[in-house]
C-alpha cells in the first residue's frame, strides 16, 4: 500500500472518529430510517467502529433492506431467528425488535462483541434474545431442529463455507438464510454457495451497490463528510446471497 494512500485512509479514520459524536446526536442515539428504525445503539465496537454511523443513518448494509423487510412481511412468519457472527447485535436485535414474539439467538466466537450484543439489547428492553459464543455446529442445529421457519443472517469472515453445509446441518433444507460471501477471503464463496443451495434454494446474489447520504439530518454537512459516511470499508466490491427454500417460494410465502 502506497504512503499516500495509507496518509488517505488514516486521515479518514481520524475524520470518522470527529463524527461518530455527532451522528450519534443528530440520531438521538436511534436507527434513522430502513427496516430497524428506531433502535438505539450504544457507542460500544467490537470490530472498527462497528459502522456505528452507517447502522444509525440507516444506510449501513441498505441493499439488504428490501429483502429484510420482505421476510418480516411474510405470510407465516419465522418462529426462530439467528444471527450467527453477531458483532454488536445489529441483526440479531433488530429482527428481534420488529418480531417480539419470536426468539432470536445471537452467536459470535467473540466475548466481547457479545457483551457488547446484550447491553444492546437491555437498551432497547429486548427479552425475547438468547446469546452464544458457542458457534458450533452442534450448538446450531440444536435451535433449529426445533423451529420449522427459521431465518438466519450471517456474517462469518469466510467461515460460511464450513457452516453452510446441508450434510452436517441437514436443517439448511428448511431454513431462510441471508449470508455475506467472503469471496476475498475464500475465492469464488459465492459461486460454491449458489451451487450447494441452487436444488433446494430460490437463490437471489445482492451485490453491494450506491448509498444515499443526503438527509435532512446531514444537510450542513461537506460532500466530503458525507461520502465518508458512506464507507463501509469494504476490501473489494462484496455480495450476499439470499437463500429461500424453493417450498415456501413455491407455495408463494414470499411477497
């Protein structure tokens, strides 16, 4: 990496680190706008800074909005909920928030961004969440063996290729699932993913796309503040695949 593009990219942390306050102000502390509006976050990372401005803007991640709402909007809706490779919650907690009926379990290798997850959850008086460092495949199926609806959202750094896997969690077969593929990590994730679910799965590839910064809350703000808000951090170009059981599309749950 070049010095200059080093000098880039440390001054922009720096610029971030001045604006995390106030975002954090101008929201009140509340997911502005999409799917989760209106949880509070608390200004605690377990990884970077958590794209703590992004989630509060409700811009952060926002090419999965639709097909959040989409499943939340579902005729028979989901009995179980799990967010494997958590973080601070964001997921996990939201879902939960928006299906208060319906246990959402949160998993993350990491003690600490599961501490993080509960203070997330006593701050938007959530009781209706479970949590795990127990990522395990055993830990997995023993939730959703007992579900017959379940949506899991995931995040995993590349591990999805050990926990996708239908022959040790034949569960997969039943289950909506939203996954971020590392393709940077383990090359051609997405191709792999696609071709494991494409029998037994609708399989939908969303590719990271263009953010909106200019709301009201953000009018004062430069051009160059506001691109910055919308960065993700992101090492190249990322996808997700969105996985729903060809039964439930078939039988037209989906909307």
């Amino acid at each position: 990496m070049s010095d200059a593009l080093n000098n880039f990219n440390y001054w922009g942390w720096k610029r971030k680190e001045e604006l995390l306050p106030e975002i954090f102000v101008r929201t009140q502390g509340k997911v502005h706008q999409g799917p989760f509006k209106g949880m509070s976050i608390i200004l605690k990372f377990s990884w970077g800074d958590g794209d703590t401005m992004g989630k509060l803007l409700g811009i952060y991640e926002n090419e999965l909005h639709h097909v959040i709402e989409e499943q939340l909007q579902q005729t028979t809706k989901c009995d179980l909920f799990l967010n494997i490779g958590c973080a601070e919650g964001y997921y996990g907690l939201g879902l939960a928030m928006r299906q208060p009926q319906t246990l959402s379990v949160l998993f993350d290798i990491s003690e600490n961004a599961i501490a993080i997850s509960r203070e997330n959850a006593i701050a938007n008086n959530l009781n209706n969440v479970e949590f795990s460092i127990d990522c395990s495949v055993q830990n997995i199926r023993n939730y959703l063996v007992k579900s017959n609806n379940p949506f899991i959202v995931m995040d995993v750094e590349g591990h999805e290729n050990i926990l996708l896997n239908k022959n040790t969690i034949p569960e997969l077969i039943k289950s909506t699932i939203m996954v971020e593929s590392h393709d940077c990590i383990i090359p051609n994730m997405t191709a792999m993913i696609v071709d494991r679910f494409k029998n037994t799965h609708q399989v939908i590839i969303i590719d990271q796309g263009t953010k909106n910064p200019y709301l009201d809350i953000l009018h004062d703000l430069s051009d160059s503040d506001k691109m910055l808000l919308c960065s993700e951090s992101r090492p190249s170009t990322m996808s997700w695949v969105f996985l729903r059981p060809w039964k439930t599309v078939i039988k037209g749950q989906n909307v």
